[in-house]
C-alpha cells in the first residue's frame, strides 16, 4: 500500500488551470451519435451552437475586467480560463463545421446567438442605454459567473453519465464533451472569484449577482429548448418526421442520457445563497482524473512535451 500522503485536489491547495490545445477528428463520428436518440443528440448538441460565440464572449469581458485585478492568483487563474475558454470555442466550432458537412446547417440559429453576445452584451450597453462603463462591465461577469454555474452542472454530469458510454455513443463526442466538462469543473470558482473581486462590495454586488442569474437563467431555457427544436426539425436523416417534445426529452432524461430537470434547477436556489462558492460544484478529483485519461487531452500533453525537448 502506498505510503505518500493525498494529492493537492484531497487537501483543497490551489489547482492550476491550464489551458490544453486539443483536437479532434469528426470525419467518423455520426449525426446521431447517441445511437437511435436523435432527441437526446441534439439536445446536447445545441452546446454546440452556443459556445463558440458564448465562450469567445467570456474572453472579451474578462479582456476587459484583467485591469481591475490585482491579486496575482486571482488573475494567473483568469488567464488559464480565458486561454480553456477560447480553446474551447475553437473546437465546438468545429462541430459546427462537422454538423455542416452532414447537411445540417445551423447559421440560421446561431446569427441570433451572436447578436446577443455580440451586440446586446456587447463592449457598450445596447440602444445605449446610460449605463456606467464599469457598471456595464460589472453586469456582464455577474452574467458571466452565472452562466458557469450551469456549465459546472453540465460538467459533473457528464462525467458521471455512464448511460452515455452503455448507450455506445459515438467516442470522440463523448471525449470532447468529457474533456471540457471536466474543464468547467476545474475552473468552476474563477468566473464567480472574478466577479466577486471585481464586483464591489455588500449589497450591490451581492444584489448585481441575482440579477445576473435572474436574466441567465430564464434566457438560457430558452435558447436551449429553441436550439434543439430547430436542429431536430432541420435534422436530414429526420426530413422533418419528428419534432422536439417534452415526452421524448423526459424519456431521455429517464434513460440517463440527459441531466435532470432537478440537477439543473437546484443549481439556482444554491448559487442564490449568500454563502454560496461554487468551489463545492462536482468533483475536481473526478475532472482532474478524467483529464489524465481522455485521448485528446493526453495527445495535447504529448505534443507539448515533444515540443519541448526540441
């Protein structure tokens, strides 16, 4: 039996986040790549349609926020989420490319996504409302620190989604959704430490962060129940036979291949609390072992190393 003592992520010392350029291979992956559940496939897939101009969001307002920090932890933290962030953008768009080749074409949806990152959660507060620049800055990251309590959420599922590997789903999504879930999980607490530290202080910043909820959450429902309505009905080999439906959604969520609406809707009473640190969503332990394993990620390690002995 081993006599050394518990790792770093048992004893709560500082984890480095640290960005890791992977790639992945879509030629073989098919549309339906939870086999038979076109439902339970597009609902994840509208991450997809959402991330890329969501994440590259996340960089920009922290681009902006990187003058208001001066803890030096604080911000070595903050450039390892923004550099995972904009990797993470980059490879679901290329999902995007992979769903296009495949005759499923999402420009339709996403030209609205961008336009609300791009332009109503823009560098400006839109129809320019008279809004304070910091005051508008401050919103977003409380936006910002919102959002990354789901994506934590989504994170811990997916790992702990084992209906997804009886299901055979297709190995290289699995491994791109494992490897940024286990991402979010480790940089779960920056966004929200970001905010905090750039926020103010007592009751407003505390009152700016349910109000970065109470928009998020509401809104992301909606993308997301919209996303897969349109990928299901624009779906090829679907030819518009079926529809997005709750019961389908349900059913999948019974099957395991979905979070439940439970897991998701018990994210916002816990991230309302005033106490509340998002450090205690999901396992780092789980998420830094995932990333010890998951082909991509290894690959990544393996390319840096032979990079550096020239």
């Amino acid at each position: 039996m081993s006599t050394a003592g518990p790792g770093p992520v048992d004893r709560g010392e500082h984890h480095t986040i640290t960005p890791r350029r992977v790639s992945f291979d879509w030629e073989s992956t098919p549309l339906h790549w939870i086999p038979d559940e076109p439902t339970a496939t597009h609902v994840i897939n509208v991450l997809h349609l959402l991330l890329p101009a969501g994440e590259r969001w996340f960089v920009k307002v922290f681009k902006e926020g990187l003058p208001l920090v001066d803890d030096p932890e604080l911000l070595r933290d903050v450039k390892g989420f923004m550099g995972q962030e904009a990797t993470h953008s980059v490879q679901h768009a290329y999902v995007l490319d992979h769903l296009a080749a495949q005759r499923l074409e999402t420009a339709a949806y996403t030209k609205y996504v961008d336009f609300l990152f791009e332009k109503l959660l823009g560098e400006r507060p839109p129809l320019g409302a008279p809004i304070p620049d910091q005051e508008w800055l401050r919103f977003r990251l409380a936006v910002v620190a919102a959002i990354e309590q789901f994506t934590a959420v989504l994170g811990d599922w997916v790992l702990r989604a084992e209906a997804l590997d009886r299901a055979g789903c297709d190995e290289v999504m699995l491994d791109l959704l494992r490897w940024h879930g286990a991402e979010e999980v480790e940089h779960r607490a920056v966004a929200f430490d970001m905010y905090q530290h750039c926020g103010g202080r007592g009751l407003p910043r505390y009152a700016r962060r349910i109000a970065g909820m109470t928009v998020t959450a509401p809104v992301m429902l909606y993308l997301w129940a919209w996303g897969a309505a349109y990928l299901i009905r624009h779906d090829p080999q679907l030819a518009g036979r079926a529809r997005y439906s709750l019961a389908e959604h349900n059913k999948a969520v019974r099957k395991g291949l979905l979070p439940t609406w439970r897991e998701l809707g018990a994210a916002v009473p816990r991230y309302l609390r005033r106490s509340y640190h998002p450090s205690q969503e999901g396992s780092l332990r789980k998420a830094v072992e995932y990333l010890a394993v998951s082909p991509a990620a290894r690959a990544a390690a393996g390319a840096i190393g032979r990079s550096a002995l020239g």
